[in-house]
C-alpha cells in the first residue's frame, strides 16, 4: 500500500515546481551530466509544507525536530540518471558514517509514466531494485550506495527526504 495517496502526491509535486527545478549539481559543485542528470528544488519547511514533513518524521520513524532539513524535490527526462553514490557522506572514511541518518526516496510518478530509472541500493545482500509503485516511501540508511538508472522514456520525478534515527 502506498505511504502516499494521489491529492498528497499532487501537493508534492506542486511544491517542487513552485521552487523551480534546476539542473543538479554534483559533490564538486558543479554541473556533470555524466554523474547527476536530472533537475531538482529543494523544499523547505514552512506552512505550505508542514504537513509533509509532519507525515514523512512519521515514515522514516524520527523526531520532527531531526527531520527539518530541506527535501529535494527531482525530476528525470529521457536519459536522466544519477551514478552510484551515498547520501551526504561521499567524502567521509566509511568507518567514521553515521549509521542512524536516515535517506527515504518518495516515488511520485506512476510506473507507467516512464521506463528505466530504477532506484537500486547496495545492501549486503546485493543490489536491490525497488519496486516501482507511485507514493511509495523508500527509507535506507544514508551510508548506503544507490544509484538511479537512465531513465530510457518518460519523466520520473520523486522527493527525498532525511532524518536520523533517535
């Protein structure tokens, strides 16, 4: 079952457009379409959003308080994709990652909106593929390496939130 319904999706999607999605830029502050191709916004906490932030600190299982940072709010056209990569600590020793920052990766297309752009994460297990459902929540640890495919047709867009775990 989804985390997110249709009318809280439509309200995502309308806050991230309302902040004006730009080319993304890479660990190295700048634009490289061979490792980030795709364009986001970031979305803050203020009244509009309050809710969002409220319901997803409920998903990820942390306080509100942890969870205020801004949500980045992407969208991927044809051959948008994102290189392997971790959340916030790509230039820390692995040994010195935090374990309890938590990354959760919304779903807000409909599979059948595009083709490609899969979510996969690297786990000890292996290389999970998450399975494509709009409003799904996809909470993992930020240490993690993930990536997202090339996205081959359509438009796939998605909002990725963070908290830590108490």
């Amino acid at each position: 079952m989804p985390d997110f319904n249709n009318e809280e999706i439509r309200k995502i999607i309308s806050l991230g457009e309302s902040f004006n999605p730009l080319p993304a830029k890479s660990g190295n502050d700048r634009i490289d379409a061979s490792i980030r191709d795709m364009k986001i916004s970031w979305v803050p906490f203020f009244d509009k959003s309050e809710w969002l932030f409220k319901k997803s600190a409920d998903i990820i299982g942390t306080s509100l308080r942890l969870a205020l940072n801004p949500y980045q709010y992407s969208v991927y056209k044809t051959g948008g994709h994102y290189t392997w990569h971790r959340d916030m600590f790509d230039t820390m020793p692995e040994e010195m990652m935090p374990t309890n920052f938590i990354s959760c990766v919304v779903q807000l297309s409909d599979p059948s909106e595009y083709e490609g752009g899969d979510l996969e994460i690297k786990t000890k297990e292996g290389i999970e593929t998450v399975v494509k459902q709009r409003g799904l929540a996809t909470p993992f640890p930020c240490t993690f390496l993930h990536r997202v495919t090339t996205v081959t047709s359509g438009i796939r867009k998605t909002l990725i939130m963070w908290g830590v775990k108490p």
